[in-house]
C-alpha cells in the first residue's frame, strides 16, 4: 500500500532531525579546552547536569551543607582552570565515572590544599543553584543507599529531566506547548492516571488523536532518551544495556 502524504511528511520531518552518532565524549574532550565560546558552552552543559548529583555524593559522604557546597564549587572550578576534563578519555568507558573518580581524588588530596586558602577561593563562574542546593537535598526521601548509588539515581534524575526540557523546547519551537504540557504526565506514570477521553475534551480533539500524540509523543521520549544516554558511553559500549542501568539507578536496584 503507498504512504499517504501525511505519512511521507512524517518520514521527511524525521529524517530532517539530527542523528547523533558520536557520543558526548568529543564535547568532553571540547569542554577541556575552554578557548572557545563552544567548548564553554559544552563545559556548560556538562556542569548544570552533574553538579547536583555530584553535591548529593558528597552531602552523602557525611561532609556538612555549607562543606559541599564549596567542595563542588571548587571541585568545577577546578576542571575549568585545570583544563582536567581535557585528560579524559573515551577509551575508559562513561563519563559519569570518570567524573566521580575524580571528585574521590578531589576530596582525597586536592581540597586539603585548597581549603586551605580563603574559602570560595577557585570560583566556577557558572551559574550553579548551589545556595538551593540543601534545600533541594533536604526534600529527598530518606535514603539509606550508599553514596556511589545516591550519586547514580540523581544522574538518572538530571539526564531524565534534562531530556524533558530539551523536549518540551522542540515541542515549544513547533508551536505544540500546550500539546506536551497535557500530555506530559503520560511519560511520568501509568496511562490509566489521563484518561485518553479527559485528554480529548481538554485538547479539542477525538480520543484516537489524542492515542497517536501519546504514542508519538513517548517514541520521541524514548528516542531522545537513547540519544542522551549513547552521549555518556565510551567507544563499543551497549547503549540498551545502559538504558536498563538507567531505570535501575531510579528504582534503587
């Protein structure tokens, strides 16, 4: 049977979006040298989504609000001024690992020396939520986990929320806002808590659009999903294997 042209449209707007082949390692290895506004930017990116979980950790460690937040402060201004992340290497497997590698060595040795000099005294100069830091901590559920998995279930968290946003602002540029805004809760839980007629009525559509938009809508989810994820993985490394790695980070397995 040919493909309608709505079809044929939909396979040309999927073919139009970027396909990312190449892991998030060349923008690491980018974000080490830091002479560029693009290399910025990567470092950017790298620091809004690991800074939390990388606070977490250390919070978990058993070091005070007020030490945390100067440690992780310190601990990125640090790879900035050092360059550090330019010796990272891709051969060695996920970034993620390598990051908390180096926070160990950090809080090991180098933040002796550091603290030793005025507090704050390496600044960032990104724009790091450190002074909500705590508060955010506090309204974590108690958890009993060892530091190295409170660390993996907020990197899960941050990836997972980061992929919303990039989502929800790929929604906005089509001019779908008020479409993902509805149907966002379809991704966070079971599909029985939006009834699919509620959503029609809310939507100004019949219940089968509103079935498609969801079904589509979770594809994309997943797909950016994988993408973020291939991102963090070294050379060979079994991107659906990482996904199940992933949701047992969430579920604390």
């Amino acid at each position: 049977m040919p493909a309608s042209s709505k079809d044929s449209k939909e396979s040309v707007t999927a073919a139009a979006r970027p396909v990312f082949v190449t892991t998030r390692w060349s923008v690491v290895l980018r974000a080490g040298r830091n002479d560029t506004t693009l290399a910025r930017a990567a470092m950017e990116r790298l620091c809004q989504t690991y800074w939390y979980p990388l606070y977490a950790y250390v919070r978990k460690r058993g070091r005070s609000a007020e030490d945390a937040q100067d440690l992780t402060q310190e601990f990125f201004g640090q790879l900035i001024e050092r360059q550090a992340v330019a010796g990272a290497d891709p051969q060695r497997g996920r970034f993620r690992s390598y990051l908390l590698k180096a926070m160990d060595h950090f809080l090991i040795s180098d933040w002796k020396r550091a603290h030793a000099q005025k507090r704050g005294g390496t600044q960032a100069a990104l724009s790091l939520d450190l002074a909500r830091a705590e508060e955010r901590y506090d309204l974590e559920p108690a958890d009993e986990s060892s530091p190295d998995k409170v660390f993996e279930k907020q990197w899960a968290l941050a990836l997972l929320s980061g992929v919303l946003t990039r989502l929800e602002m790929e929604h906005e540029r089509e001019g779908k806002k008020a479409l993902f805004t509805a149907l966002k809760p379809s991704l966070m839980g079971a599909r029985e808590s939006q009834p699919y007629v509620e959503l029609a009525q809310q939507l100004g559509l019949n219940e089968g659009a509103v079935k498609v938009a969801v079904h589509r809508l979770r594809r994309r989810y997943k797909e950016m999903v994988r993408q973020e994820i291939a991102h963090t993985l070294g050379p060979g490394e079994d991107v659906e294997e990482e996904m199940r790695h992933l949701f047992q980070a969430l579920t604390g397995e």
